[in-house]
C-alpha cells in the first residue's frame, strides 16, 4: 500500500512530511528511533522542506512492534508496587506511553500542513525527547531482565489522535493539554511510591521525563492558543467546550496545578478542571 523506497531511508534532502511519514511507519522499534533521530538532525540542518506533493493519508494505526498486544484500559493487568513484578509492569506501562508520545508528535507533523515552520520544530523536538524517554525506560526494563512488549498495553493515546485528526486546534487542545497532562498530574505520586521502594534508578528517568513533558505541555498550550487566535476564538471557553464534547465525567483529581501553570493553563482553565474533577472527589475530600 505505501511505497517505501530505500532512498527515503538515507536521509537526504527532502520533504518534512515524507520523513516523518516514514518515523510514523516505522514497524521496529530501532528503525523508528533512528529516523527520529535521523529526521530530527537534517531538519536542524535544513535539510528538509516544508514542500509535499502529497496531501497527508487519513490516519491509521502507526508503525509499533508485534507486542505488546493492545487490550482495552481496563484489561490492562493491575500489580502492586512493592514488588518486583509491579514494578516492571509500571515501567513498562510508562515506555508504553513514551513509545506512543513519539508516533503522537510525528502525526502531529505529518497531518498539520501549512502551519509556522517553528511548529515543526516544536514536535519535532517532542518527537525526539519522547524517543530518549522511551530509551531511558526501555533500558531499565532490560536491566530488570525484561523488554518493551512483555506486558499487554491499552491504545488510548492513539484512539484520541484519530478522534482529533481533522483540527490541530483540536489536537493541540486534548493530545498535549488532556492527556498528556496527566503526566504532569501522576508521575509526582509514581515518584513518591518509588522513593517507598528505594527506586532510585527510575526516579532518576521519571524526573527527566516530567521535566520534559512539562515543556511538550506548553509547547501545546502555545499552539492551542495561536490557532485560537487566529480563528479570533475564546481559548479557555473552547478548551472547555472540547472537554465537555470529548471527556464528559472522565477526569479526576489529583491535578498538579504548579507544574500546569508552568505549562500555559491559565488561571481559568485550572478552574474548569477543578469544577469538572469536584464532583469526583467530593466525596475524598471531607
């Protein structure tokens, strides 16, 4: 169906698109950390145009390996921290979403034409931060005697790119600032329960990552915000609009308000997800 030359795979010039159409297809986890790598650099160079003959496919499933299998969320096996098995399938289940994170930013170049080329640096410096998450985490799991693809996985992250495929205000405003923000939200609890654990070494890879994820946050709030603008709307009554439509009652508390401001919501947005999560956590919070 798609023809994948190998000349695409040298990384001469070329159009921005085609490359990362190529890191979204990418089956094997190598190849699809090498062109990451690989595409981020000749764009750094200049190397890559912001031309395209082609107008983006509808989205697919990208490029992933074999494994893990994908189950629903809740099929998705739940063990406890203190021991060694809960561990490795907590790792596991972050290299999961860090894996996803780098399809999520080579779709998020691929699918948006005609926009800023600093947005194309934006996601594609995401793009490549996600890969070396993925790294960090993927080399602690083989230091535990196990890899990417050894536990069942769900495909949440990706089931929102193709629900928001049509808008990247769309995009910008639940991929980066709704999901990924959870991040920002749980990972400071992961941390603690670690410290319990005496878990160092994914401390270490789990405060890289949140520092980073703060950045890609913003990196979608600045964006949401531009689109927005251009389109003379009300960011903050559209972001509420879009969580009502695509995640009515599904969020809850706990929100890490500090690190969200860092990443661009403003004052009233913490406000809507406080109103949205209240009625969740009314009952916890007496």
């Amino acid at each position: 169906m798609h023809n994948h030359s190998s000349r695409s795979n040298t990384g001469q010039t070329g159009s921005l698109f085609e490359a990362a159409r190529l890191c979204l297809q990418a089956c094997s986890i190598e190849e699809k950390l090498q062109l990451t790598q690989l595409t981020e650099k000749n764009w750094s160079q200049g190397l890559l145009s912001l031309e395209s003959a082609d107008p983006p496919e509808p989205i697919s499933e990208p490029g992933r390996p074999d494994k893990p299998v994908l189950v629903l969320p809740g099929q998705v096996p739940k063990r406890r921290l203190g021991t060694k098995p809960g561990l490795v399938a907590l790792i596991h289940a972050v290299a999961h979403i860090e894996f996803n994170a780098i399809n999520l930013a080579w779709d998020a170049v691929y699918r948006f034409r005609r926009l800023p080329a600093q947005y194309y640096s934006d996601w594609i410096r995401v793009a490549k931060e996600e890969a070396y998450h993925f790294q960090l985490l993927r080399t602690r799991l083989n230091e535990l005697d196990h890899d990417y693809g050894d536990f069942p996985a769900h495909n949440g992250l990706w089931e929102m790119a193709k629900k928001t495929d049509f808008d990247p205000m769309v995009r910008m405003a639940l991929v980066p600032r709704v999901l990924e923000a959870r991040g920002l939200d749980v990972t400071p609890g992961m941390i603690e329960r670690l410290h319990a654990v005496g878990e160092e070494k994914t401390i270490a890879s789990l405060e890289i990552i949140l520092r980073d994820e703060v950045g890609h946050v913003k990196i979608g709030s600045y964006w949401f915000k531009y689109f927005c603008d251009q389109r003379s709307l009300n960011s903050e009554k559209i972001f509420r609009e879009l969580l009502d439509r695509y995640f009515n009652g599904q969020l809850s508390a706990p929100f890490h308000f500090e690190a969200r401001r860092e990443a661009g919501f403003t004052k009233t947005e913490l406000e809507i997800l406080r109103n949205l999560s209240s009625s969740h956590c009314e009952t916890n919070a007496k």
